[in-house]
C-alpha cells in the first residue's frame, strides 16, 4: 500500500466517524428548534469541514462540494441566520447520506449524481440569503472557511464566496503586505485545526512570506523550505496571492506572496529559529498553549477575520478565532466518536491497552521463569511458572474480549433517524423510547445485530403503530411509543422491541399463511394464539396490507430469524392485540471465546458451542430401543416426556462413520445406517454388538487418530449431545465426548466459509485444529424439523395419510410357545426380565416368582386361552406390567423382539378369553394377548373395588364419546370403558364424533379423544366443543401415545382437559371417573 | 524489489513436484514451505480443500495442488510440503509432493505454455521453462486462486 491509499484510507476511516454521530446530532438539533444547540451545530460543522478539506486533498469533488453546501447550511444555522426545521433536516440529512455513500466507496463517487442534494442545499441558503445579508452579525463567516480550502482549487470556488470576497477585501491588511498593494485572499485556520491543534498542545502561527523576495532570492529552494517546516511543524493551510502573479501580458511577477499557517510545538520563543531567513514580524501567533508574551506578536491579521474585536486588543481572546467570530464559550473538545459497526479498525480504551502492555510484560517474565525452570529442571519452580502463565492467560483473554466489547449504541444510534423519517412518511407520530445505549456487546454481535433491528424497528413503526386517527379512536394517545432497549441478564444481553401499536393478529396471520399455502386449515385448528402469532416467521408471509416500500415486501421475520439464530440469539414474541408487541431478543455476549465441548466423531474432533447444549446422554445399548424410535422416516429420540430428532453428525457432514475393530484394533466402516435398525431383524444388538458393523473394506486412511475413537468397552452404546438452536433442541449422535474447554473462534477461509455446518475452527490445547460446529446449521444440513408442535403434526399428518389404511403399533413380539407367535403392545410393557424355569412357583393354580424382594403374580396365555402350556419351556422371560394397580408378570419364552409397523388387526378370527385378536406380523400369524383380560379372570379379587365404581357408574348412566381412528385401539377403548360401566359412544375421527356430539349434546358427559385424527384432529375437535355453548364445559381427555411436553401446552390451550396414555387402562379409567363425576356434580343431575 | 535480484528481468521460483511432472511459482508468492503436520480434515469442503491446519495460530486452508490443477490427487509421502500462501487476506497451503530447488530464470526465456493442454491448467500456467535437462511449469499466482465454479464456494461466501 503506498502513502496515498495509506492516506486515504485514515481519510475514510475518520469520514465515518464524523459521519457516525452527525445524524443523531442533527435530529437533536432539529428538535431544539431555534433554541440552537450551540455545541452540536459547531460538531456537525467541524465534521463536514474536515470532510471538506481532506476530500479536496484527495480530489473526490463531489464528495468536496456536497460538504461545503452542508457547511455552507450548517453555518447559516450556527449563525443563527436560519433555524433549524423539518425540512433543511431532511435536506442535511439526506447530504451525509450521500457522503456516506461516497466516501464508502471513494472510487465510485466522482460518478454519484448530487445535482439534486447540492441544488436542495444551495436554494436553502440562498432562500435564506437575503436574512443572511440582514443579519448584523459577523459577515464572512462562511466565505472565510470556504477560501480555506477555495484557495487551492480555484475551479472549485463555491457561490457563496462572492459575498465574502467582498468582505475581505475591506479588511485591513498587515503592515508587510501593505506595500504590496494587492489583494490576498485573507483567510484563518479553521476551527478544527485550531482544535486539533489544542489538543495536542501545539502552537498555531500564521507565517506571512514572499516566495521570490524571501526564498528564491535569497537562494532557497521551495521544495527545502517546505521540508524544513515539515520536520518541525504540521502545515494546516497555506495560500498564495494568484492576483500578484497576473497574467500571460503581464509581465513576469517579482513577487509571489505567501501565507502559511502551521502548528508546531516550538513556543513563541523558539519559532523564529525556524524562519531564520524571515523577520519576526512575519511570523504571527495565532493560538497556543500559553499565550505569547513577546510583543511583536501582530495581530493585525486576526482582525481581518474579526473586524468587531478588534479593540480586544493582543490578548488571548482575540486569537482565540472560534470564540471571536461566535462569542460563544469554547466548545468542549469533541468526544472521540465511536467506530461504526462495519469497520475493521476498532477504538481501544488507552486504560485498556497499558493493561494489555503490562500482561504482556507479566507473560515475558513468566516465559523467562519456565525457561530457567526448565534449564534447572526445577518443578517446583515449573509449577510456580505455570500457575502464573494461567494467571497471566486468562486475564489476558478477558481484557482483550474487553476491547471486543462495544456498546450497543453503534447500532441503536441510527433509529430515532430512521423511525423519524418513517413516522414522517407514514404519517404517524412515534414516540421513541431507547434504554441501555451502554449495554456492551462482542463486536461481531453488534455486527450481525444491526439488520435484524432494524427489520424489527421498520416493522414497529409501520405494522406495529397505529395512525393517530386509529390511535384515537381506540382510545389510545394519538402518539405510539416504540421502545428499544438493552440489558444484561444472567450472561446474556436481552435486547427488547417493543411498541404499543395494534399488536400482531393470530387471525390474520394465520389468514395470510393459509391463503399464501404455507399451511394447511388442519394445521391451523390446533394452534395456539401464541403459536399463530409466531407464525409471523414463516418465509414469505407479510401482512401489510399494502405492499409498501417499508417492510412489507414478503421478506422479514423469517430472515430476521435466520440472522439472529446465527448469532445464537433467540427471539420470542408477547403480543396481545390491541395492546402492542414485544420482540426478545436473548443473546450471548460474546461469541469470540466459547466455552465448548470437545467431541469426536469420524476420527476428527469437533467443538460444541456450550451455549447450544441442554444435556449430553450416554444410551446404553439395552436403552437404546427404549429411547430411539422412528417417526416416519427419521430416528426420533425419547428423553423423559419429550421427543427430540435425532441425527447422526457422521451423517450430516457427509463422513463415513467409523469404529475400531476390538479383535484387529483397525478403524472399520460402521455399516449401521441407523441407530433404530438395532434391534431389528432380530434384537441381539446387546449381546453380540459387532453383528451389525460388518467388518468390511480396507481400514479408512486417516491422518490422525484421535485417541478417543476407540469405541472399545461401549462398542454400541450412543453418545447423544442434546443441542438446542434457539428454535428446536435436537439429538446428535457423536462419536465420544471429551473435555469443555473454552475455544477461540477463528474464522474458516473464503474456500470453506459456505459450510453452514461449521461456524468457525479453533486450536486445541495439542496444537490442532477442531472446527466448530454451527448446531443450527447442522440443522438446517440434516433437514432436521423441530418435532414439537405445528412442523410435528405437520409430519404426523403427513405421515398418517400413508397409513390411514393401517394403524402403527408398536409391538413386544414373545412365544408362548415353539410355534406360538405371541404379541404385547409395548406401552404396556414395563420390563423385561429373563428366569429360569425354576424361579416358578406354584402355590394351587397360581403361579408367582421373587422379583425384587416381592412376590410378583404371573400370568400365562394357557390360564385363559386354548394354546399351549408354558412351564416346559426352556428360556422363559416375564414381561412385567401392571394391571388392576397391581404388578403382574406375563410368562413368554424367547426370542423377544420389537416391532413397529403399520399392522392390521383382526378382532374376531382368533378372538378368545385373554387373546384380543391376531396381525400378519413377518410372515407368522401372532396372537395379540389382551393382559387385562388376562388378569381380571385370573385374580378376580383384584378387580372388586373397580366393580363398586362400575356399579356406581352404571347407576349414574355415564355417557363417554370416543373419536380414535385406530380400530384397534377404539375397540380397546370402548371396552374399557363398558367394563367400567360407561356408555360408549365411538367415532372414528373427529367429524364424526362432532356429529355424534352434536345429536347427543344432552347425554354426552365426557369426551376421550385421540390426536391424530383425519378429517378433524383430535385438537381441532376440543376447539369445536370449546366453541360452542353447549358443550364448552364438557371435559376432554386426549389419549396419545406419545406426548411431548409442546403437545400438551398445546392442547389444553386447545381445551384438552387431561392426557392419558392410551393403552393405560388404569390411568384412563380413574381420569373419565373423576371428570365425569365432577361434571355429574356441576351439571347433569 | 526487482533491483534486489540478480537479473533485472529475471525471477526466482520455487520448484515443486506434482507426480513426474515439474513445476515452478514466483517465489514472492510463497511466505513459506513447511511440513504437512497435523491436518484437519473438513468434509463438505469443495473438491480438492484437502482439510486445515494451524499455522502459528492461523488457521490455514489447504489445497491438493493435484487436484487443483487437474493432475490428480497428491499421494501422501514423508516428501510432501506445502506451500504457505496468501490470498485476500486468507493463509492457504498447497500440498505437493515435494518441494525442490529454487530456481532462477530470466523472463524473457519463458516459453509460451503448449496448447495442448488441459484449458483448466493452461489457465493457471504462466509459460514454460526449459533448462538444459528438464521442463518447469510456471504457474501463475494469481490464476491459482481462482477456483473452479463448479466446486461450491461462490455466491454465499
């Protein structure tokens, strides 16, 4: 890079730190009204001045002209010669939004077409011109900072100028130049100079020179004289009398006079040093630390810029030149303005950085120590050394996470600017309310954050608030209020958007998404207000009922989203119509430095980001088949109430799963597509774990063996991170689980930045590298969906409308003999346990075993049904269950299996005491044992207090209305209940049984429903009862296999009363009691 | 800088090796050629990113110059190098099979490349150096950083 890129880009770099504060400042102006902001109008001046100068310097002339028409504005306003208003507002701001643009992009801007901003801002100061000329204050203000820079660039001298000419011709001259008799543009340094110069407690003069009398004929060269000043001085502005030197006819000048105005640190006393070859006249104190004592200090010159003071006289005020020309107190030094987001430079607190300094110094030392310790080998000494290097380290990294931190205000600066101009072009009037500017946040976060806001911000004004017409008439204040604000809450930022507007409208967000086809009118039944709300993410909805240039364009939330779960944020909505909505925004603070947990899978290492982790699972291979299951075509696992996707990484990054042979200790190809083909075709995978992983191929080449891959001890057991990504929580199948550690995150290069799966690699304690996974990107890779709520039953009904002909059950496969094909439904099961014949014992025609310190009744096939005895056999298990409130075990024999199909069940063929009926299942006819049955007719006694309820119930004349599409388990069901005394009224969907309902609405006392239904879900069904008058007080139990936590949120927002589990004859039965019998009490009689 | 070297229009290039064949890069272009070490692999990276590594803190994409080139794949060996590159500000290294002698050569004696050639590696060759003995492929430093479209990363980075 040479000098003038070098330049320039400092040039760019402070542009736009000016330009960062002028917009705020400028709305702050405006809303003082004539009550002039004296310190802000001199701010935003200074800072379109010096954009002014360096861009002349650069040659970027529109860049130069659009800064002097803003000058020329900004000095009418400070001057008092205008007031500020909604309209040159508009016309300022729009200026340094151009500016901004141009010096963005520096190249392009002598192509950038300002005719219409520099014309706007020329007809608001000569609209203003006539007042200008009346006013009696300080003529030539604005023409003495234009000749500054005028000078130079003569082609390039603004309009304004003329009247200051005239003005500076008037003035008086120096007693040097007064021979000449020539005119010199007269000019002083700018206020910014004076400034700057101030700060860094320089001298300022003014050198008054001839360059033929006083250089050329004296035998100096030009070009020396310039550097000897540059060496001890920084030249602010010089000039040249042009006028002198005349024209081609003229003859040849004797004399080109010269002013400089430098600043230097030499004091008044040292300075003629420096222009020995000059005489001290001509060397003029204009501004210093100290004020000049010598008297020959003239100041002849300050007056020609203040002609009022000059009576003042040499003291400090009168070369104080910003003071003079304004009569205004000093303005504070400006506060160094704070970068701007997209910057890759960063303004670092000087604190800051000695403390960084000193660290270093402290890390040097303790480099020193080691390595004495280790030339002595003295451990102790080592161990002294080392605690201090982490000492050293992590202080270290917490400063220099510090100097990361910016505050939340880069971003939030640009709202009242934007909710301004579109409260304006809407025609609304906006409050708007910011809180927490300080809040500090990792730059990258301040980054990524500015667009999602301001999505938010636009959607606020434009959707959120109402216009005051609207306001009022709903009794609102015809102003609405937008808040932004920040906060610090438990390690994370909290960032809100909030307004009191219209609020957002389920309806007409879920009307928008059915007509737009993103969902489906079934899909909508079942949803909460809360879930139609957050619907508002969808990709393509908007709502706005005009398309406008705003934020309706049918791109948004859904993008503000995706933005946010990047930065792994979340944002969740409260809304209530009428009221207003609130966004939150939770964020992590920093996401340079993560703690992470290391993981390995494929022989690489990976890092988790801790923030995305809930919980980390080892599945034992005996809990695998109970905790993984398959929904459709996905693995699904089951953790407590919830069922989580599951993938495996290997999977979603494309790598060839590995493991390590025990026997030959290679690394094999893991032949195990899925984790839920484990226990099928036969369920062995516990006992031999290698059936299923084939060793198979050549071992994989790999350049590094993590020594953690070996899988040996826990060959298939299941290492499942439960990650979240702010919308859904997932299970990932990882190889093996290693320390956390807080990683450094180092961006991926240009080549590998698209892996949406990786967000990052970092360096691990041995010096390699693990990348970073990005747990939504994965995700998104995997085409993971979240399972809960709406995208679930989205699967499911999807899913169902395959097997609408076939109902899925999920079945425990036994014999009851060698030929005797044998089923239990799962959900009944509670476990498995293998015996020995022996371990029967036989007290009359029962029969028992010890289990667990008890005696556990046990109850065979052959106690009710015509099939075969059991006690021969040889390999009995006992599938512990419990019926009546009692433990009871089913005696069966091996094999045992699991099966999960679509299976039909015939109820009538093999229909007997203890069987319920018979299914197809691999080719064998297989009895389906009806446990219940089984149990009553074996232990009668169990079922006495449940015949005292059935009693009950029967006199009562209970009537229960079932929808399950099922047969099977509608049949169940209503078994059940007619057992236990109730009237059963059975549909097979929800239509159906709304009919039923509603030519019954007079007997009907319960409600038992499944959930997936087709034609009306079971949610959609409660929503109906709801609805209507007469039934909205019904209870409704909702029966379902599976139940995750959202479902059941779900469905008693829906009206579910209660959620049993199907098969649970038990639970079920004592939930229609209790509710029908609270409704018995309430209502019927 | 070129008054620095010994010819004014000469040029010093790395030699390396892909296979049999020889080839050459301004040696400016190279900041270093170190040992293969500890690499990462990345899978879903785009064809011929062989993994990263770390260099001195930085992580460094590396690149199978085979591959890259349309020669193949390099064949993993105790001879293999990379050499450290810079590009818009990113560290990559490509992997060859071995990293020989700088060579010295004059500019003006650089032979056009022959047309013959696979058009992808015609594109990223400079021209062709014949010494008494052997031919030297001179690649051009900025052509190897351009990548084949097809190969994923365009648009989103």
């Amino acid at each position: 890079m040479d000098d003038n890129d070098a330049l320039l880009k400092a040039f760019v770099e402070e542009s736009r730190e000016h330009l960062a504060t002028i917009e705020a400042d400028l709305l702050v102006i405006e809303e003082g009204g004539a009550d002039i902001n004296e310190d802000l109008v001199n701010k935003v001046f200074r800072a379109a001045h010096s954009i002014k100068g360096g861009s002349g310097f650069f040659g970027l002339e529109n860049v130069k002209q659009l800064a002097h028409k803003s000058e020329t504005v900004l000095d009418m306003l400070r001057s008092r010669k205008i007031s500020p208003n909604a309209e040159i507002t508009n016309v300022l701001l729009a200026a340094f939004d151009q500016l901004r643009v141009m010096i963005n992009d520096t190249r392009g801007s002598e192509s950038a077409d300002i005719a219409d901003l520099v014309a706007g801002l020329t007809s608001l100061s000569s609209a203003h011109a006539p007042a200008a000329a009346l006013a009696p204050a300080l003529p030539g203000v604005a023409a003495s900072h234009g000749t500054g820079a005028g000078t130079l660039n003569p082609g390039g001298g603004p309009t304004s100028l003329g009247n200051a000419a005239a003005t500076v011709d008037t003035c008086a001259k120096p007693d040097w130049r007064a021979t000449s008799g020539e005119k010199l543009p007269w000019f002083v340094p700018t206020a910014a100079d004076l400034e700057k110069a101030r700060a860094r407690a320089k001298y300022v003069y003014r050198i008054h020179c001839d360059l033929i009398e006083d250089l050329e004929n004296k035998g100096r060269d030009l070009a020396g004289f310039f550097h000897d000043i540059g060496t001890t001085a920084e030249i602010l502005d010089c000039a040249l009398d042009t006028g002198v030197i005349g024209g081609l006819e003229n003859a040849p000048a004797d004399r080109v006079p010269a002013q400089l105005v430098i600043a230097t640190v030499l004091d008044p006393e040292l300075i003629p040093a420096l222009f020995a070859f000059l005489p001290a006249d001509r060397i003029e104190f204009l501004d210093g630390p100290h004020p000049p004592a010598p008297p020959w200090v003239s100041t002849a010159a300050v007056t020609t810029a203040a002609g009022p003071i000059k009576a003042a006289g040499p003291g400090p005020g009168s070369v104080d030149i910003e003071n003079a020309r304004n009569g205004l107190p000093k303005p504070s030094s400006p506060k160094p303005a704070t970068a701007s987001s997209v910057e890759d430079t960063l303004r670092v607190n000087v604190a800051l950085l000695d403390t960084l300094m000193n660290l270093a110094g402290e890390l040097v030392l303790s480099r020193n120590q080691v390595r004495a310790a280790v030339a002595q080998g003295n451990g102790a000494m080592l161990a002294s050394a080392e605690q201090r290097i982490n000492q050293v380290t992590s202080e270290l990294q917490d400063v220099i996470m510090q100097t990361r931190l910016q505050p939340i205000n880069n971003v939030f600066a640009k709202f009242p600017r934007l909710v301004r101009d579109l409260s304006r072009s809407l025609g609304k009037e906006i409050i708007l309310d910011v809180q927490g500017k300080d809040v500090a946040l990792d730059k990258t976060l301040i980054e990524g954050l500015s667009d999602p806001l301001t999505h938010m911000m636009r959607n606020a004004v434009d959707h959120g608030i109402e216009s005051p017409e609207e306001r009022l008439a709903a009794g609102k204040a015809s102003a609405g209020t937008v808040r932004i604000a920040a906060r610090y809450d438990a390690g994370q930022v909290v960032v809100e958007v909030a307004d009191d507007g219209k609020g957002l409208d389920p309806q007409r967000l879920s009307d928008a998404a059915l007509r737009k086809g993103l969902i489906t009118a079934e899909k909508l039944l079942g949803m909460s207000d809360g879930d139609k709300q957050a619907l508002i993410f969808l990709p393509g909805l908007s709502t706005a009922k005009q398309v406008s240039d705003v934020s309706g364009r049918g791109v948004g939330m859904d993008v503000v989203k995706t933005n946010l779960d990047r930065l792994g944020g979340q944002v969740e909505i409260i809304s209530l119509v009428g009221k207003g909505s609130t966004f939150r925004i939770k964020l992590p603070l920093t996401l340079a430095i993560i703690p992470s947990l290391i993981i390995s899978a494929a022989n690489e290492r990976f890092a988790i980001p801790q923030a995305n982790i809930e919980e980390l699972l080892r599945l034992r291979p005996e809990d695998i088949k109970m905790r993984v299951e398959v929904i459709g075509d996905r693995d699904v696992l089951l953790l407590r109430d919830r069922i989580l996707p599951l993938a495996h990484l290997v999977d979603i990054i494309g790598a060839v799963s590995t493991y390590v042979d025990p026997l030959t200790r290679r690394v094999e190809i893991d032949r195990r597509v899925r984790v839920a083909d484990r226990r099928s075709p036969h369920h062995k995978l516990a006992e031999t774990p290698l059936e299923a992983t084939v060793p198979a191929g050549p071992a994989i080449p790999t350049f590094k063996r993590g020594a953690g891959d070996r899988r040996r001890g826990s060959v298939s057991s299941l290492e499942i991170a439960v990650v979240n990504t702010g919308v859904m929580t997932y299970g990932l199948v990882v190889g093996t689980f290693h320390e956390t550690e807080e990683v450094v995150v180092k961006p991926l290069g240009r080549r590998l930045k698209h892996l949406r799966e990786y967000s990052g690699a970092t360096i691990l304690g041995d010096g390699t590298v693990a990348l970073i996974l990005d747990i939504p990107g994965l995700a998104a890779k995997g085409g993971l969906v979240p399972l809960s709520a709406t995208t679930r039953a989205q699967e499911l009904a999807v899913d169902a409308e395959a097997l609408r002909a076939q109902d899925t059950h999920t079945l425990l496969l036994f014999r009851n003999g060698p030929g005797e094909h044998c089923a239990l439904p799962l959900d009944l099961v509670q476990r498995i346990e293998q015996i020995k014949p022996a371990q029967v014992e036989r007290l009359g025609n029962r029969r028992s075993m010890q289990y667990r310190g008890n005696s556990l009744p046990l109850v065979a096939l052959s106690d009710t049904a015509q099939v075969d005895g059991i006690e021969q056999e040889e390999n009995l298990v006992v599938l512990v269950s419990s019926a009546n409130g009692h433990e009871v075990g089913l005696l069966g024999c091996m094999p045992v299996d699991v099966i999960e199909d679509k299976i039909d069940i015939d109820q009538n063929t093999h229909r007997q005491k203890g069987i319920t009926g018979s299914a197809l299942v691999r080719g064998h006819t297989t009895l389906i044992a009806d446990l219940y049955e089984l149990v009553d007719s074996v232990f009668p006694e169990w079922g006495a207090p449940r015949e005292a309820r059935r009693a009950h119930t029967k006199s009562e004349q209970i009537t229960v209305l079932l929808a399950e599409d099922s047969d099977f388990f509608r049949a169940q069901v209503k078994k059940y209940l007619e057992e236990d005394g109730f009237k059963v009224l059975a549909a097979p969907d929800g239509e159906a049984a709304w009919d039923l309902l509603s030519a019954n609405t007079e007997d009907v006392s319960i409600v038992v429903t499944d959930i997936e239904m087709p034609r009306l879900t079971g949610l959609g069904l409660a929503a109906r009862i709801r609805a209507d008058e007469r039934t909205s007080k019904l209870p409704i139990i909702a029966v379902t296999s599976l139940a995750a936590e959202e479902d059941v949120a779900r469905g008693k927002a829906a009206g579910i009363t209660e959620y049993q589990a199907k098969l649970d004859r038990e639970q079920l039965l004592a939930s229609v009691h209790s509710l029908a019998v609270l409704k018995g009490n309430t209502h019927a009689g | 800088m070129a008054s620095e070297d010994e010819f004014d229009d000469g040029m010093l290039v790395t030699g390396f090796a892909l296979g049999p064949a020889n080839f050459g890069i301004d040696a400016r272009a190279v900041l270093e050629v170190v040992k293969v070490g500890e690499m990462t692999h990345v899978h879903g990276a785009p064809q011929g990113v062989v993994g990263i590594r770390n260099l001195r803190g930085r992580i460094v994409t590396l690149v199978d110059m085979a591959t890259h080139l349309g020669l193949g794949a390099v064949e993993l060996g105790p001879e293999n190098r990379l050499l450290i590159m810079e590009h818009r500000g990113d560290c990559y290294g490509f992997l060859v099979d071995a990293v020989g002698d700088a060579i010295a050569l004059a500019q003006d004696r650089i032979e056009p490349p022959l047309a013959n050639l696979d058009p992808a590696l015609l594109g990223k060759l400079q021209g062709i150096w014949r010494d008494t003995d052997r031919v030297t492929a001179i690649l051009d430093p900025q052509a190897l950083f351009q990548w084949d479209e097809s190969s994923g990363t365009n648009g989103i980075a």
